[in-house]
C-alpha cells in the first residue's frame, strides 16, 4: 500500500520552510487558541496584561517628532539594509571552496575540503541579532509615536510593549532553535553528498546556501510583523 501523504503544513513561509527542511510532520490535532495562548503567556504575564487592558486611557503625550512617513522611510531601509546583509552574506556566495577555519592552506583543494558548519552557524547568529536589534529599536520607536496621537494610540502602545515583554521569552527560544535546525538540514545534505560520492564543494552545498538564506529572509518578515502592523495603527487616522 502506498503511504499515506503527508498533511500539508499551515502556517507563515517562515514555519513551512523550517517544517520541509527538517522534513516535520505537520501537527495532527489543533490546539484551541486559549490552549495555544498559554504556551506563549504564563499568568504572570497575563496578568500584567489584565491590567494595561482593564485601565483608564492614558493621556497621549505632546505631539512632536518625526512624522510618519520619515517613519516608514526610515523602517524600509532598515529592512532593505538587513535583506542585503543576508544576500551579500559571503559564507552564503553560492560557487564558492568552502573550509574549515583554521585548515585552509596551499595544499588544500575546493573539492577535498570537508564543508563545516561553523562559519555558517555564526553568519546566522550574527544575522539573527541584528535582527532583533533593528526591529526592537523601531518598535520602540513607533510606540512612542503612537503614544502621542490619541488615548487609544497610547492604549495600543501600550499594549504592545506589554505583549512584547511577555511573548519574546518564548520567541527568542524558538528563533533560537534555528541555527541547530540548518545544522541538521546540512548534516544530512552531507551524508548524502558522501553517500553518492558527491564532492565537498558540489552542488549540494549551493543549495544548502539557498536554503539558508530562504529561511533568513522569511525570519527576517516574521520579525517585522509587529513594526508593520505598527507603522499601519500610526497610518490609520
């Protein structure tokens, strides 16, 4: 008999192109979403979210400041910024020797280097955390925006920083599980790259590159949610 197909995963590109490289069965039953919502906010955290939902509007601040469109300006090129540092990454330049630190040397060739993960594993960190300072920063930065518009601006921002605080614990585990997920995707192009007898530096490890810098750029929308669904609150009159 032919084996069942495999469900097809729902989710943002992010998800799904995590779920096909490490080769994921998609989840079989579905969490109700207060089931979901509790393994994002343990009831500390929802507490202090109780309270910034259940007080008065807060009086918005004395309007000032850049306005919006210097805003959106200044969000597009830090993401046009952060989409090139992925692209232009040269751990991720497709056709290149790759190998070990440190064993390099005269003698070595593109095709007898043994491909290590290392420089990669490092490339994604250092991608990952300006990231998250980009974004960070201009969360803040809207937020204070948003404080001075109106009383229900000053409530959403408000809101949001609370909401920020409670789910990052969660999602800084689980971006940070990237990394040791790409390993295992390259480990196992790896192994089959030997199996076949194909060399190091072959095609294999382009498309690993590929993979990686997809995966890059979808964390990269996911991470700038929250300032696009802040930017669009500033925009909405």
């Amino acid at each position: 008999m032919d084996p069942s197909p495999r469900p097809t995963l729902q989710g943002p590109t992010f998800v799904r192109l995590l779920a096909r490289l490490t080769d994921a069965e998609a989840a079989r039953a579905e969490l109700v979403p207060a089931d979901r919502l509790s393994e994002w906010i343990d009831w500390t955290r929802a507490v202090a979210l109780s309270k910034v939902l259940d007080a008065p509007d807060p009086a918005p601040a004395q309007a000032g400041g850049p306005a919006v469109g210097d805003h959106a300006a200044s969000i597009a090129r830090a993401r046009a910024t952060l989409a090139e540092a992925i692209a232009t990454a040269p751990e991720l330049a497709a056709g290149q020797a790759h190998t070990p630190p440190g064993d390099a040397g005269p003698a070595d060739s593109p095709a007898d280097a043994a491909p290590d993960f290392a420089p990669l594993r490092q490339r994604c960190l250092t991608l990952q955390r300006a990231m998250q300072a980009a974004t960070g920063r201009l969360r803040g930065d809207l937020r204070e925006m948003l404080a001075q518009r109106s009383a229900q601006a000053a409530r959403l921002a408000e809101v949001d920083a609370v909401m920020e605080g409670a789910l990052s614990p969660r999602e800084h585990a689980l971006l940070g599980a990237v990394p040791t997920l790409l390993e295992a995707h390259f480990e196992r192009l790896r192994a089959g790259a030997a199996e076949a007898g194909t060399p190091a530096s072959s095609i294999w490890l382009d498309g690993f590159r590929r993979d990686m810098q997809g995966v890059l750029n979808a964390e990269l929308d996911v991470r700038f949610q929250p300032v696009d669904a802040l930017l669009a609150a500033l925009r909405t009159p």
